[in-house]
C-alpha cells in the first residue's frame, strides 16, 4: 500500500477500551497544513467534536492534525463534553508546536459518559513520541486504522495513486463503522487523505457529491449516530496543484470508487449481517420516489429479517413499497431477486417458484430490483440482512 506523502500515523492503548492489546487513540499529523472539507451527521444530538469541528471548518481552518477516540463518543455530553474537547485539542496542539484550531477531534464509542480525559492526555505524549520516530508508514498506518474501530470486525482501508496532468498524487482511506449504519451517513468516521493540493470550495463540492452518492447510500440497521463524520485533507506534499476540469474529474472518480468501497466494507462488516443486499428502484416518477421506496424496502426489519432467513417472502417488500408514501400504479410493478422476476405487474410472475427466489437469498450476496414503470429516476442502495448475533452484539453493547 502506498501512503500519501507528508502525512504521519500513531495509534496506541490508552485504556478508554477494557482490553490492554485493543488500540483506541489514533493520530493523523500532516507535516504542512492541510485544506480540509468535512461532511457531519444530521442528528439532533451531534457529539461535543462534532460541534467543535463545525465550527472548524465554517472558519476555513487547515488542519495539521487529527486525533480520534474509540471507547466514548463524547455525546450527550453537556457543555463540560465540549470543553474537554478544546482542552484535548490545546494539549495536543502544544505538543506538537501547532495552534489548538489545527486540531481536528473525533471520537466514537458509548453515548453519554463523560470523556477520560487523563487518559488520553497521557495517549497524546506516546502518540507524539510515535510519530517522532521514523517507522514503516504502512504499518503505522495500519495501527491508526485499528484504534478507531469499535465493533467492526475487521479494518476499513484503501488507497489509490493517480497520474494527473500535474505529476502523481496518492489518496489514502480509512473508516469505521459496523452499526448505527443509517443516512445521512452512517455510525462512522472515515478520512480521506491526498497529497495533491485543491482548492478549498472545490475540495469541499467535491467530497459533498462522493458522499452522496457512497456513505449516504447504505443501510445497517436504520439507526442515525450523534458522531458520523467524513474529513478529507488535502496537504499539497506531491507538488500536483489540481485545478483542470479533467484533473479534477480524475480524481472526484477515484475518490467515489474508494468511498463506495468502504461503504461496501462497513455493510458486509454490519453487526451479526450475513448478506450485502443491493437494493434498486428504477422507473420511478421523480427522484424523490426512488427514494423513498429504495429506502422504505432497505430499512424494513421484516424484509431484512426475511434476509437473514434466506425466505423468498416478496410480500413483505410489496408491503414496504406500498408504504413509502409515493404514489404509484400497483399493476406496473416488476420485482427481481438478481435475475428471477418474482412480481410482474404487482403479483406473483406466473414462471415463479419459491426456490428460485430461496436459491438467490442463499447467496451472500445478491440484488432486489424493483421496476415500478412509471419513470425514468432510480436509486440504488446497500443493505444488510438482521440476524439474531445483531441482537446479542447490542443488547449488551456497554458491558
């Protein structure tokens, strides 16, 4: 794996995790100040860094450094969650000789407690140390991406080098996320780092499309986090100033090709899932219809429920269909499990049988298309199915 130019990584244990070998403080320092672009959850409650980096980036700061927590989400957590954040980002600051408002704070982990701040104070100072000592940047790499994950299953990372009109740059990713996966985004954090200089708004334009159409296309379990962020930093270190149309294309591309790919990644990985379902509306009336009923069929429990089961029970997608709250002829609906057309014209195809829909399901992984003929719009989006070991995982989540 190639990494990014100017960019140094540190994760370690600070004990916000009960297990002394599981890393949960991560470190992200770029040698020169980084323009950064940021999309933020929606949720009602965001998290005290939540906040802070709003406010960050509504000041068009450069970031040269970006410290996270697994463990605690510093949510819920009062005005006292928003000073530790500042004081966090003052210590670390100091440490590394850089302004407090270079300093981009995440975290993630149990809503509500207040966030061990000893604890990662005395993190900073082995992470600072860290990064101080010339050491195999994949590895370390590798390190970072490991300390923010709760219970993901396994790490979340991409890279990718591009041949631009200006020399070569790198793009590295990395994400967290396995539950709470619902848009807009998903319960996640995910970086994405480039050694290619751009232009602040254009940087920003682009991560708000990629987004879009990546970490707002998925769905685990219907559930919105207090902290979900995506930043991405861009810290000029290749020398490669992208400014042309084409170079920008070029790499608007490259990065929704990554981004879909750890959205994939945080899917396959959902919480007990056993499926990665792909779930497509197409011959709707607006784009706002696709929508709605993409959704509607994706977060249904009895759908994903049928999933799990590998029970071929299109009902229960005719159902979600029907209650999304779009209008729509019922006698123009086609469904298709991958290539089986299970409906025509909003009954049972008269080809049909139940083990041709339960040999699809069978499948890890397969596709629900849903024709409603009625339009030229469509959505697409990634499910899972909801299993009993979803249940276990969070009936017990804090213990």
């Amino acid at each position: 794996m190639q990494i990014c130019l100017g960019f140094k990584f540190a994760g370690i244990h600070c004990g916000l995790k009960k297990a002394e070998d599981a890393l949960d403080l991560a470190l992200i320092l770029s040698q020169t100040p980084a323009t950064a672009a940021a999309t933020f959850t929606t949720n009602r409650f965001p998290a005290a860094p939540v906040i802070y980096g709003r406010r960050q980036l509504a000041a068009g700061e450069s970031l040269r450094a970006v410290l996270i927590n697994s463990g605690n989400a510093n949510a819920c957590t009062g005005s006292q969650g928003e000073i530790d954040v500042l004081s966090v980002a003052e210590f670390l600051g100091a440490a590394l000789n850089i302004k407090a408002a270079e300093v981009f704070i995440s975290s993630t982990g149990v809503i509500g407690e207040p966030l061990p701040v000893t604890k990662i104070l005395k993190g900073i100072e082995k992470l600072v140390d860290g990064v101080k000592i010339p050491g195999d940047p994949v590895i370390t790499f590798e390190r970072a991406v490991r300390a923010i994950m709760t219970t993901d299953r396994f790490p979340k990372m991409v890279a990718c080098q591009l041949e631009t009109s200006q020399g070569r740059v790198t793009i590295n990713g990395f994400a967290k996320g396995a539950g709470m996966i619902h848009p807009n985004m998903a319960t996640m954090l995910a970086y994405l780092l480039t050694d290619a200089k751009i232009e602040k708004n254009t940087w920003q334009a682009l991560l708000s499309r990629v987004v879009e159409h990546s970490f707002n296309r998925i769905s685990v379990d219907g559930d919105m986090s207090t902290n979900d962020t995506v930043l991405a930093l861009a810290n000029g270190a290749s020398g490669s100033f992208l400014t042309t149309a084409a170079d920008l294309e070029l790499l608007e591309n490259a990065l929704l090709q990554m981004t879909q790919e750890l959205a994939y990644m945080m899917v396959k990985d959902g919480e007990g899932a056993t499926k990665v379902v792909k779930v497509m509306v197409t011959g709707a009336p607006s784009p706002t219809a696709a929508e709605k009923i993409c959704r509607a069929v994706a977060n249904s429990s009895l759908v994903k429920t049928a999933f799990f089961g590998q029970d071929a029970n299109w009902g229960r997608i005719i159902a979600a269909v029907g209650y999304a709250g779009v209008d729509l002829r019922p006698e123009l609906v086609n469904i298709d499990f991958d290539q089986v057309r299970v409906v025509s014209g909003g009954v049972r195809d008269r080809d049909y049988r139940e083990e041709m829909g339960a040999a699809v399901l069978r499948l890890p992984e397969f596709s629900v298309k849903i024709d409603l003929q009625s339009g030229e719009d469509e959505f697409l989006l990634l499910t899972s199915d909801l299993t009993h070991d979803y249940i276990s995982i969070n009936a017990d989540y804090r213990s």
